[in-house]
C-alpha cells in the first residue's frame, strides 16, 4: 500500500522533479511542466500524466490499480493510481513512466531546463 507521502517522494526523486501546485493541489514537474499530480488525494488516489496508449496498456495490467480519469483529461491519457493498491514498486515504476514521457516531450518541444513561473 502506497502513501501520499510515498507518491511525493517517489515523485522527487526523479532527475530535475520539482514541487509545485496547481489549482490548490501539489503537482511534480520537469522542464517546467507537470507529470504527476495529487488533485484527487482526497479520494485516495495520485494521478499521472501519460500517452493514451501507455494508460491503456497499465490499465490492462493493473485494472485494480489504474484507471483513466473521467472526462476529457481522461481520454488524452491522464490516469489515477489507487494509492491503497499500489506497492512502491508498481508506484516508482508508474512515475518513472510519467516522467520519462515528459521528458521525452520537453526534449522535442526543445524544452531543457524549467521555464520561470509568472
């Protein structure tokens, strides 16, 4: 069972995460823009920002885990984590995934270090 406390640590101790928030809810960024999030703590999960395609596949590994999120957001790939189902090692794998995407599109946007907040 993963904590919420277990989710930020794993989160930050990816190369050049940060710590921010958004909309009142602690996100992980890299480049500047965000990979994972904890805007649904409250309902026991942490969300990830992934492909279509890589949500579907971890959806279908882990369905006890794993689950798009409702709505829009959902259907572009952002996926929940049940964080009373996932182990540390499912929840660093997930993140690391997350991460990796984003880097991955920072890298061809040309994005290489954090852009300045506003």
């Amino acid at each position: 069972m993963a904590t919420i406390d277990d989710f930020r640590r794993l989160a930050l101790d990816l190369d050049g995460a940060e710590e921010q928030s958004h909309m009142e809810a602690a996100d992980f960024r890299v480049g500047g823009l965000i990979f994972a999030t904890l805007a649904s703590q409250d309902q026991g999960f942490g969300n990830l920002m992934l492909s279509r395609e890589v949500q579907a596949q971890f959806v279908a590994d882990a369905p006890d885990i794993f689950l798009p999120i409702a709505g829009g957001w959902g259907r572009m790939g952002a996926t929940h984590v049940r964080l009373a189902e996932a182990d540390e090692a499912t929840m660093a794998g997930a993140l690391r995934t997350a991460w990796k995407l984003r880097v991955d599109k920072n890298a061809k946007a040309g994005r290489r270090k954090s852009r300045p907040r506003r």
